[in-house]
C-alpha cells in the first residue's frame, strides 16, 4: 500500500510547480479578499481563495511527504541496526499516511462548510 502511494506521489511530481502557484493565487486572493474590500464584500472573492489556498498545500505535503519513503529492508542480517533503523522510517511514514487521510477528511470538512457558507452569503 505505502509502496502504491510513493508511485503515485512521484507521478505527481511534475505537478509541485503547478501546485506552488496556486498556493501562491489562493494566498494572493485571500489577502486581497481579506484586506482591500471593506464589511463582508470580500468574502466573495476570500472564500474560493482559501478553498485552493487548503487544496494546493494539501496535496504539496502529500508530494513532498510521500515521495521519499525508503526501500524495503534488504536481506542482510548482519546489520540489525540500519534494518531497525530503516524500519522505525517506514513505520514513521504509516503514522504519516493515517495523518495525512485525518488531514484529508479534515480538509474536506472544511471545504465544505467554507463553500457552504460561501453559498449561503452570495443568496442574500
């Protein structure tokens, strides 16, 4: 499982420029969302910004987190230390998966309830 997610996150790779510069619109749109409109005329224009802001840096971290998980012990019982070693890193990346799918659902969550009261402020 942990070895499908590395593939997919290193197929994903090519995409971290892309991501970054959402990152850097959703940051630029909620800061003029945020600051150049007065009272709650803003929020047309802060809310979608956040929602990419939250999605474009979620899936950095799952990038740049994913991409890197080391091989598969090798067969070499003379070094116990580097075998515990490097199974002490690839447990610590399933208590990073299990993370990354609570930041996921957490993620989601937010986005909507974000996009809800996104709607419900643009019916009035």
């Amino acid at each position: 499982m942990l070895d499908h997610i590395h593939r997919f996150a290193r197929r994903l790779l090519p995409l971290r420029p892309v991501l970054i510069g959402l990152a850097a619109c959703g940051l630029l749109g909620a800061a003029v969302g945020l600051f150049a409109f007065a009272g709650t005329e803003g929020n047309h224009l802060l809310m979608p910004a956040m929602i990419l802001l939250l999605w474009s840096v979620t899936g950095l971290i799952f990038i740049d987190v994913f991409a890197q998980v080391p091989p598969p012990p090798r067969a070499n019982p003379n070094v116990l230390r580097s075998r515990w070693a490097n199974k002490l890193r690839k447990s610590l990346h399933w208590v990073l998966v299990l993370g990354f799918v609570a930041l996921g659902l957490i993620a989601v969550d937010l986005s909507l309830h974000i996009a809800g009261a996104w709607l419900l402020d643009g019916s009035r």
